[in-house]
C-alpha cells in the first residue's frame, strides 16, 4: 500500500536525470523523425492494462525500447520545423518541481505563491517587451486566443452573450471577424467553440509581403456592415506561422478605434523578438491593443504549455467567466492585491506554469535571452544570404526574424507542379537522412520549405548542415530527373535512404 518508497524514488530519480542529461547531450543517438509506421508502437504494447505491480527497471527498460523509437525529437537542435521550440534546462527542473509540488491556482489561496508569482514573472515580461504597465496577463496552456475572441464577444455592447447567448436572438446580427490570410488555424477553431462559426470569419488578402492589406481590412468592414452584420473583431499577427509577416497593427488599431472593434495581437512566435533593442519595432503599436498574447514556449527556451495573456480590459473577461459555485466561495478579501485567477479562465485546475518561466528568466536574465533570440535572426540572415547566392534556390518570404521559407528551382525546372513535387521530396530526403526536422507551408500557392532556427542548442554549424544537406538532396534529385523515366524509382519518405546510428 502507499506510495513508491521514498529511497527508491531518489534511486531511480537520479537514474532518470542522468539519462536526460545524456539525452541532451548526445542528440545524434536518435533521428529526429521516428522510422515507424502507423500502429507500430500500439502493437508492441500490451492490449490489457496491468493486472500486478511491474518493476520500475521494466518500465524504464520499455521506455527505451519501445517509446523513445516512437518519438519525433522535438528538443534537438535539428528540429527546425514548425517553431524550433526549446525545452530549456532550468525549464525541464521547474517541470520536476511543478510535478513535485502539484498545485493549481484556481484562487489564490489554493496556492498563493503560484498566483503571485504569475504575476510578478508577467510583470517582468511586459518590462522586457516593452508592453504597458496596466495590461493584466495571466498564463494559459495555449487557450489565449478562445479567451481573447470570448472577451470581445463579450464586449459588444448591450449583448450580454454570456448571459444570454447567441442561439434564437432576433436583436443580435450575425457575428464577423477579421483576420489575414495568413493566420493562425486556432483563430478559426476559436470561433468554432466561441458559436461564431467558420462563415463569420472574414479572411482579409494580404500584401506583397504577406501583410494584412489595410484598405481590403476596412473594405470588408464596410461591406459588413452594409449586409447587416455585426463585426465586432480583428486579430492582427506579428510574425505568421508560415513566414513571420507582421501586420501593420498601427493602421488596424487605427480602423479598431474607428468602428469600435476589438483588436487582439497575436505575437505567439515573434513577441519574444522584442526582447532584442533591434528588433522592439516588431510590437509597435501593440499597446494600444485590447489583448494580446506571447508564447514563451515558442522562443523563450521554455517548455510547452506556456502562454501569456494580456488585457487592457480585464473586466470584461472576468464578466464573462466568473463564476464562483459553494466549495469555492471564501472570506479572503484579497482581490485588490492579487487576483483569483480562475475568474478569469474558463477552465478551473491549472498547474504552475509560471514556476518554469520565472526560472528560466532569472538563469539567463534578459541579456542573455535577448542575445540567444538575436544570434537566432543571424543564423537567419546568413543563410538567407547563402539561398541569394545560389542559382538553383530561391527565398520565398521576407526574413524579418528566424524562420528562412524557401524553395529549389533549378532552371531545368519551371512548371509550377514539378517544383512543388521536387520540393517535396527534398524535404522527404532530408527529414529521412534523420540529422535535421524541417517543414513545409504554401507561399502563394507554391510548395515553401520552412527552416525554423529557434531552439537554444542550434549553432551556425547546425545551420550550414542544414544547408549542406538541402543542396545535396536536390543534387540527388536532379540525378534522379535526368534519368530516363522508366528507370526512376518511386521513392517515399520511409524507404529513402536513412542516416545509419
């Protein structure tokens, strides 16, 4: 009975550190991308769960054998997919503690130092950003933009949609926000659950720089309005998921202001460029937002569920979710000091999340995270520079930050359709070789590989391997296409050649 013996959980605590020390340390051991297939893992597990206790050597045994095989390696300095995003070491040691501890900061004597620590670590980071004093913030696992679109929703005046929903109204048109083409899904998803639906978000065209354009944002507007519909939103990004445009957000806050809309910034990625004295241009205007969110765990060094949310109209959100039921009602009047954070939140339990940013920021200090975040944008720009001196690739996008989107296009090759099928194959072959993870996206229309350099272990050496390896896959490639086609192999990515351990 009881719980694993506490000498045996020092034992197998240090056996468990040691192993992630040397995880990190030895990221060649394991390719990035996992060669197994759909249901392999679930096959080697067993179909019943445990009927009798298993030893924690079996487990762990298993662990390697059977999970470690299973896993695309997020936390290497060759994951340059998506957001190279960083798993730092005072990150991981908060994680220990936080499940350690096993607290929630429903209200604040549930745990008073995790409400009161969120708030001071947000303090610091609206310092560090630039952000003004009086936006409230609070953390989330990666809900900011639900809370966002709730709260605007909830601001429309005479509404009340929180009391009174949405569903039979004759006196509430037809909801509409605005986004640019190359925003985030989540906004989308967002109005899904928020009842808006996929038809009331309004996808404004972007510009030569994949910007949100001003005079189409406005002109949708107006049509809006004119078709009796109510819009009430516009969600401006700072830094895209696929080439980290910025919109304009001084010119959207000015049409906010003038038809009386919300405006959400989402800097999920590029918020943290701020950080750097160089690159604090990147949230101008932002403080005239009416929420905006930053994710630590996208770039700066901390691990997942780390999003930060700020409102300059706490009020209204707290209108729309506080709800206090018996078991949670007290006598404290703390309030005016330090918030009950659940009223601010649509889900109750949370962990302790600002345990690891508040870790993270006090190990390396702004400096030392700002100079990461810059030596990133020059890892950037440097191979920008290497694609502008090669005849067989081309950029895609502007290089604003980190994120480098490009393309081969050799000149034997100009049909739009084949260069996207070379491109895509460049990206199997490299991902296969198992040294580097990239991903891809559409530029207009055409297949872009995406090179994200945002993790904090990534060197310049990384970057020119990278580099080294995208060359010489389309060297593989351009062989293969001189070939006359019935000697052509039909390649897919878990049968190109892989890099041996």
């Amino acid at each position: 009975m009881g719980d694993m013996d506490t000498e045996a959980l020092r034992h197998y605590g240090h056996q468990v550190v040691d192993w992630m020390v040397d995880y990190l340390t030895e990221p060649q051991k394991y390719p990035i991308l996992p060669r197994s297939t759909a249901g392999e893992i679930a096959q080697r597990l067993p179909i019943h769960p445990p009927e009798q206790p298993e030893s924690m050597d079996a487990i762990l045994s298993d662990l390697e054998r059977i999970i470690i095989p299973g896993l695309t390696h997020w936390n290497s300095a060759g994951f340059m997919g998506y957001f190279g995003l960083s798993a730092s070491g005072p990150s991981i040691l908060a994680e220990m503690f936080d499940a350690t501890f096993n607290v929630t900061r429903m209200l604040w004597r549930t745990s008073p130092s995790a409400t009161e620590v969120e708030q001071v670590v947000l303090k610091w980071l609206r310092e560090m950003l630039g952000l003004p004093d009086d936006m409230f913030g609070m953390l989330h696992h990666n809900s900011a933009i639900v809370h966002a679109l709730l709260a605007a929703r909830e601001a429309i005046p005479d509404a009340l949609i929180a009391c009174s929903g949405m569903g039979g109204r004759t006196d509430l048109p037809r909801l509409c926000l605005y986004v640019s083409q190359e925003g985030h899904t989540s906004i989308d998803k967002a109005a899904i659950v928020l009842g808006i639906g996929l038809e009331g978000v309004r996808k404004i065209r972007t510009d030569i720089a994949l910007r949100m354009d001003i005079e189409a944002l406005e002109l949708a507007i107006r049509e809006d309005l004119q078709a009796g519909y109510l819009p009430f939103a516009v969600v401006a990004t700072v830094g895209t998921t696929s080439t980290t445009s910025i919109d304009p957000v001084v010119d959207i806050a000015a049409i906010c202001q003038r038809y009386k809309l919300w405006l959400h910034v989402d800097a999920a990625y590029a918020g943290a460029a701020a950080l750097v004295p160089e690159k604090r241009w990147i949230l101008e205007g932002c403080e005239q937002a009416d929420s905006l969110s930053v994710n630590p765990h996208k770039w700066l060094f901390t691990n997942f569920n780390c999003s930060a949310f700020f409102t300059r109209q706490p009020d209204i959100l707290k209108t729309a979710l506080s709800l206090t039921p018996a078991y949670l009602e007290h006598t404290e009047n703390t309030s005016e000091l330090m918030p009950d954070l659940m009223d601010y939140d649509f889900s109750l339990p949370h962990r302790f999340p600002a345990l690891k940013l508040w870790m993270v920021m006090r190990y390396f200090g702004r400096e030392g995270l700002a100079r990461r975040i810059a030596e990133h944008c020059r890892l950037a720009q440097l191979l920008e520079g290497w694609i502008a001196l090669s005849s067989e690739f081309e950029c895609m996008a502007p290089v604003p930050l980190s994120v480098v989107c490009l393309r081969a296009h050799p000149a034997i090759l100009e049909d739009g359709q084949a260069l996207d099928r070379l491109n895509e194959r460049i990206l199997q072959r490299v991902n296969a070789e198992g040294s580097f993870f990239l991903s891809h996206t559409r530029v207009r229309g055409r297949y872009t590989l995406r090179v994200a350099i945002s993790h904090i272990r990534t060197s310049e050496e990384h970057v020119y391997k990278v580099w080294d390896a995208l060359q010489r896959c389309l060297q593989v490639e351009l062989s293969m296409l001189r070939r006359p086609p019935a000697t052509r192999p039909q390649l897919h990515m878990l049968n190109l050649p892989a890099r041996p351990l």
